[in-house]
C-alpha cells in the first residue's frame, strides 16, 4: 500500500485490515457484479469500518484517541 511506502505503516495496517474484515464479512462474493454492492458502498462499509475501529479503540484505551497521524489530516 502507498500508506506503508509513505512510513505509515500503522494506518495503513487499519486499512488494510478492514477491507479484509468487510470482505469477509459483507461481500458475498468477489467475481464483477456478484458482490451486491456498487463501488462507492463498499469503499463506504470501509469508511464505516475503520471509525468503528477508532471508536473501539478510544473505549478501550481509557478515552485516549488513538489515531495515526495519516488519519489527522
């Protein structure tokens, strides 16, 4: 990933784990125009996945926010 070249290895360690999640998960299947989701909603299940990460992890880590710097911007 661009994110990793770039040193932001543990932003794009988030990514990169969510899409595998939401693949898993939400996409019945990976062959074109079986998935059941247009380009846009699965890139907005990935959104939705990683502020379910960073919310997760601000409940867990005694309210501290813990974002990488790339998600700041």
């Amino acid at each position: 990933m661009m994110l990793d070249s770039l040193g932001e290895t543990e932003a794009a360690k988030c990514i990169e784990d969510t899409v595998i999640r939401v693949t898993r998960e939400n996409i019945k299947d990976l062959g074109a125009g079986r998935m059941g989701y247009s380009t846009t909603e699965v890139g907005d299940l990935v959104a939705a996945g990683l502020w379910a990460y960073q919310i997760f992890l601000m409940t867990h880590l005694n309210g501290r926010l813990h974002t990488p710097s790339v998600f700041l911007y």
